[in-house]
C-alpha cells in the first residue's frame, strides 16, 4: 500500500468500479471464449458439419454462466437470447473466428501479444460477473452465504462448469472429467472470488467494495498475464490450499496409503492429477497404470479420450504455438 | 394462386385456423409418437421389462415439445402432465400401441394408407405447436425475434431435440447423435415454420397469419405424405440450404481439404452424413473409415451402435415393411 | 386392530403426526444417506480427491428429492441450500463420516444395531417427506392427482431417482441403468406411499390422514428392519405386482418368447433382472450371456461396470459386512 496514496487508490477503484464492460470487454470475452472453443478437438470439423451446433456451443461458452445461474435460480435459462446487442456480438465473432476467408480474424487473435491482451480484458469482465451472481443471489435470498457463493461462482465460471453439457451439443461426452472433479484455474480463482465477494456483502469482510473490485481484478489480470507469458498453470495458493486439504481431510490417510483399487475404480490418475491429490497418488500412479486394464469399473475407454476438455482460460496462447 | 378464388382461400384458411385438435388431430400426433417409440430398437424389451419406464418414454415422445419449452422458459416441466384429457388419451394409446392382444392396434396403425393418414394429421398439430410456442414467448419477450424461433422450435420438434434425454430415461446413450449435429427432416421443417411465423408476428413478414397456416400446413402435410409413399428421406430446400451453406460457411474450406483427423475426431461418418457435411467430406469418408481404429478419441463405440436415434417423423411405413 | 383401542390409535397417530422431524431423525437421514455414498464403488478415492465434489455428491444423496421436485416444479434447484441449518448439519456429518480420524464415525455407524436404528429413523422421513411433496403439488394443480403422485415421489425418492446425474458428479456414468428401468425396493414402497397420500389428499380414499401416516410409517419401518435383519431385499408386494403385471403388460406375450435380440438390445439381463421380467426372459438369459458378444447395439460395457448404482436405502449394513 506505500506505493499508492489512498486517494490515487479511490480514484483507481472508482475508475474501476464505473468503467463500461459494454462493448470493449464483453468482446474481448467473448473472442476468447470462441477461441477456446475453437480450438477444442473436433471444433473445426464440427463448424463444417453443422454450424448451428457449433453457434449453440459458441453460445455456451459466452454465456454459460448466465445460463447456469438462470438454471439453478428457476429463471429461464434462454433469457441471455433477449439480449439482442450481446448474442449479435457474440455470433459475429463466432462466424468471424470459424469461417472468415484465409482464417485471417483466427490468425491475428492468436497473436501472442493480441491474446495476452485479450485475456488480461476476459478477466476484467469475470469480476462484474461475480458480482453480479452475488448481488443478484442476495437480493433472492437475503444474506444466505451459500446460495451467494454459489450463483457468483455459477455466472463467473459458469462455461467451465457446464461444460459436460456443452460438449454433449457437440456429440461428445467426457462423463469422466467434470470442473468438480478436477477444478481448472479459472474454475478455482473464481470460486475464491466468489467467496470473496459474498463475505464482503453480508459485511463479514470490512473492505469497501470498490476496493475489493481493484484489487481482485489487478490479481487476476497479474496473475492470467504472468501465466500466460511464462507458459505455466500452476495456481498461485497451491501451498495454502495443500496445507489445508492436510489438515481438513487427511485425517483418514496419515500415510498416503489409499488403496489403489479405489482411486483407480473411478479416476484417470495419469496425466492430469489434480495438485490436491498428487502427493498422495503419487505411488499409486505408476502401479494404476500397468494395471489399469485389471481395474474392474473403470470408466476410462482410452488414454486419448480422457484428455480434459479445458475451460476457456485454461488455453493460453502458448499451448497452440 | 390461379386456381383459387381470393374469397375460397379465405374460407379455407379460416375453416383450417378454427380446427380444433383436439381430440381427433391429438390423437393422430399420440400413435403415430408412439409407433416412432414402439420401432426404436429395444423398446419391445424395454416395454416387457419397466412399463413405467416405457410409459415415461412414451409420454416424452408426446409431449416433448411441452416439456423442453417449458424448461427453456422455466415454466414446470411437469405441466403438460397437469391436462388430464391428453395424458389419458396419450396413456390409453401407449397401452393398445404396446400391450393390445393380438398386437391388433400396432398391426392396424402400420397399414401404409391408416400411416400415412395419421402421419398428415400430425402435420398438421405441428402449426398449431409451433404456433403456439411462437406467440407465447411473444408474450413473455416482447417480440424477441430469436427467443420466438427458439420456443417454436422448441415446441414443435421437442421430442427430437430431447431426443438424448428421452433414451436416457430408456437406458440407452447415444452421445455422438444429437438433432443439432444432424438435423432430421422434422426438426428442419418446424425450424423453417419457426422462423417464417416468428416473422409474421413480428410483422417482418407481411402475410396474414391464417393465410401462413394454411400453406405451411398443406406443404408440411403434402411433403410428408409424398416422402412416405416415395420413401424417400430428401429434404425439398436441399439445394438452397447447400448453396447457402456453401456461401456462408465455406470461405476457410475452398478446396474442401479438411484435414482428416478433424472430422474423423468426433463424427461418424459413414452412413449418415447430412447433405450439409457431404460434398466436402466425400474424400475424407473412404479414408475415414480405413482408419478408424486410429482414429484417437472418436467416440464411436462400434458401427451398429451409431444408427440415429431418428424423430418420430422420419419413422415412415416404407422402412419397416 | 383388534389389538389397538381406537383411542389409543388416535393417540399413537396424534403423536407420530406432531413428532418433530429436525433434529434427530434428520440427522439419521443424513447419516444414513452419506453412508451410502460411501459404500458406493469409488466413493473413497473420489473424497481424497475432490472433497468439494464429495460433498456435492452427498447434498444430492441428503437433498436430492428437494432438488428434483423444485426442478420439476420449475422452483430453484439450489433452494435446500439456503435452510442454513440442515446444510450445516448435512455438511457436519459428511465430514465427520468420510474424514474423522480413525473413522470412528464410520466404525460405530455401520455397527448393525445402530444402522438398523438410523435406517429405521429414516423410514420415518420419508412419510413426511412424501406427505410434503403431495401437499405442495396439491396446492399448486389443484388436486391433479397425477402430478400429486409424481412430486411425492420425487420428494421422498429424489435421491435415486436422479442418480445417474449424481454420478455424474463423481465421474460416473451408467445410462444402462436408472430407477424407472429398475426400481429398487425404497422407490417403489415410496411410490406406493405418493399414491396412497395422494389418493387420501384427494378424498378418493376415505382414511384420517394421520391414521395413514400411522400405518404407512409402521410399514415402512418394520419392513425395513426386517429387511436389514435378514438380509432380504424382496417386495413384500411382489406376488400382487407380478399378478398385476401378468395381467395388465403380458397380453402380447403369451408363452414367454420374447425375441431375444429386443431384451438383449438394451438390457443387462443376466444378474439383476428385476422381479417383473423374471419370468419372461428366464429362458432368453443364457442365451443372452452366451452370445452377448453378439448382440448388435448393447450398452453393456463389461460387465463389471454394469453393477447398479444403489439408492441408499438398498445398502443394508448385511452387505458390507
């Protein structure tokens, strides 16, 4: 704080707290998203077999927060449709990055200074979705923390969180995988958000909201651009959440001896091992994969399938280089 | 226009706009949604096994268009359930569809001329749906051009479009099938009604509304009634919606060299791709099908496995005799 | 009845009527409910890896029926979420059973005569439950006796009946398998129950509603115990539903000759065939094992994986000792 005078801070948050997220950033989303989704396996072919599922899935990817908190709140999950402007924008950009001539939009997008940028303005917009999903949770359902949690979580990663069904538009199902199972960075950093925002609400945490606003998004935008430039996904608090998880529920397992059959019945420990999880799969990890075909219920049908579908963020210009 | 007085397609457009569905037309749409049921592979020992189970399928096949507009708009799922006329007429023909001695109902419903009289009547039941559909969301969205195409949709060829969920409920998934990726004849046709009576209501389109009805109905019920005699499955507006296609959707593809793995990722290709994908894939499909075994995450669980889960609609008589 | 005064009849039923719900038989419900989470195939491993989804998981198990009645009713899902007190409860005994040191929970729960107290204290909710459900319905269609049915039913077996989608949080998924194909012996006796309160709701069942409660509750209790004592899992209904079934479903299928490629399509037929199709595809089972290999669109992928996923009710302490 000794390099910010606090009234050069309040300007900086009331700056903030007032600037437009219509069109600039909502674009900057939603170009994003589509990328994201582009660059999916199996997206290309999709757009060229049907477009219409491929503009429903782009849909998805925008908006699936709003859809999954209309979902959980019983509001229609089809009112992101009314707003005529957004879907506009969000369809040219669809058509823009799938089919425009020579791949041009495609192309420059991914530019890695254009898609720095283009992120680092994404994660602006996941705070005003926050605390949207917050403010709009509290006015339901007075000051009740939970639901408030939720539905901010809901609307700021909401495209990572649906994404079983997303990918069910387009004739792919991964019931393996899912943003609970295994959370993605944005999935994780949200949540955080959204716990951060809900505590500030219910005034269990005395900061002032514009404040809150700053510095959550500063941290975001610091921290996607610094993963984006160095090329790594590790999450910041990893430590805090370990040494948590290891208190909270490592009760039961003193000696990282879970019984193999168990883990291995119902995960893909290879690749992918969640940060929660590796110390104590580490060993188990190698024996699961020479046994893995002796593992009685496993759902995995092919190491190459179980590659996770990814929520947008995770995909940063550097994984496609 | 020639041949009809202005003052006779008045009357006719009238006396079609003041039919009442139900019970007759209602009826028409209950057996010939439940043949469509009753011919899926598997329904018999579904029906012998779990006639709750059977009877759910059936009613979702009935009332689909009900349930997933309702869903969309959340409004109950469980209302249509709540018009006790319909439910019982919808039960009593699943029970003589699937439990009638003799097998005489099915034996009679399945006569090409008894077919395909009921397969017109339920034509015409989808102008009223679609219609319906199109105006309630007017209602709710003020003239919500996308919302109103939406619901229409939604109501007049639900049952296609739940078509993942309604096996589920059957105990079969189907991922790699949806009426998005492929549309059927029926889910093109509402979606064309969709549009053109979303424009009238809005006024784009400047046709009077009964006069609409009554050439959507004669040309939903004359295509349908040559396609079952023909038995031929080709849509009338093929070549405009490829030429459309072709322009829209094909500026990335000129030489239509898609690369092979892309659309071997996630299609089936062989048997039936849709007019859309088919020129373009023509080379790719021969290869496809060589290399299917290598292809990586294709989630093709075997070839019998992947015949569609077709609309009630494309179900005519020609193919099960 | 002869050995109850009525007086003491009404007393009993007074008292059974006006017994508070919350705490105590809550909390057996949780417990019980959680266990069966736990027992499930993977529940272990899935806890050491993602609490969060473990937890979500058991709110399913606890709050399942609240969560598919307020989406059939088109009321918010997350609704059970903001009773802060019963989430909290829940969410005390989910921690303490899967992460108390030394699983002294675990250990003293499964104990038998404490699990037979803690289901039997769970038979008890589910009338309530059921009675809610059916109440809620009335009031919202006006004694529509079949939507009666169908929301106190999914109250009071919501847990089941949306197990596939709880799975699916934990990274399973078993299409081939679901309550209405195969209804466990919990989601049938609470059918039984939606229909007898709905039947009672409405007058057509001339019974005091507190004697009902009385005697649907003693039923429930003392067949469950029985049950868990013995180790039999049989209808005590099955000779009245297998008659009813032979005369309503078999008219088509006189002497049993189900074709056997039908029920091979889609069943598993060879371990649990449920009661209703025994008799019918006794002689199609070892065929249909012999050759499963060559049934042409069978879901079954091994048969390891087809075991059911159980409601918990189904998961007496017998089987896991």
């Amino acid at each position: 704080m000794s390099f910010f005078e606090m009234s050069s801070l309040d300007e900086l948050s009331d700056g903030l707290a007032n600037l437009p997220m219509f069109p600039y950033f909502e674009i900057a989303h939603y170009i994003v998203s589509v990328l994201a989704l582009r660059e999916q396996q199996g997206a290309i072919g999709l757009s060229r077999i049907s477009p219409l599922a491929c503009w429903v899935s782009s849909m998805l990817h925008c908006f699936g927060g709003a859809v999954l908190s209309g979902f959980m709140l019983a509001e229609p999950p089809i009112a992101p449709l009314s707003n005529s402007n957004n879907i506009l924008l969000a369809s040219i950009i669809w058509y823009l990055v799938f089919y425009c001539p020579m791949d041009l939009v495609y192309s420059f997008t991914t530019l890695l200074p254009v898609r720095v940028v283009l992120s680092a303005m994404k994660e602006v917009t996941r705070t005003w979705k926050i605390l949207g999903g917050v403010t709009l949770a509290q006015d339901k359902y007075q000051d009740n923390l939970l639901i408030m949690i939720a539905i901010g979580w809901a609307r700021g990663a909401g495209g990572g969180l649906i994404s079983n069904f997303e990918q069910l538009v387009r004739g792919i199902w991964r019931p393996e995988t899912n943003e609970l199972i295994r959370m993605s960075y944005p999935t994780k950093i949200t949540l955080m958000g959204a716990v951060l925002f809900a505590l500030q609400e219910t005034q269990y945490l005395s900061v002032e909201k514009r404040h809150l606003m700053l510095f959550y998004t500063v941290f975001t935008v610091v921290n996607k651009t610094r993963m984006m430039l160095t090329g790594s996904s590790s999450f910041p608090f990893s430590p805090i959440e370990w040494f948590l998880f290891e208190i909270l529920f490592m009760g039961r397992f003193p000696s990282y001896t879970l019984s193999l059959r168990q883990i291995c019945g119902n995960f893909i420990i290879g690749n992918g091992t969640s940060n929660r999880g590796r110390a104590a799969t580490r060993t188990a990890t190698k024996e699961c994969k020479d046994n893995r075909h002796n593992c009685p219920s496993s759902p995995v049908r092919g190491d190459r399938g179980t590659r996770r579908a990814k929520d947008d963020d995770t995909k940063d210009s550097k994984k496609y280089k």
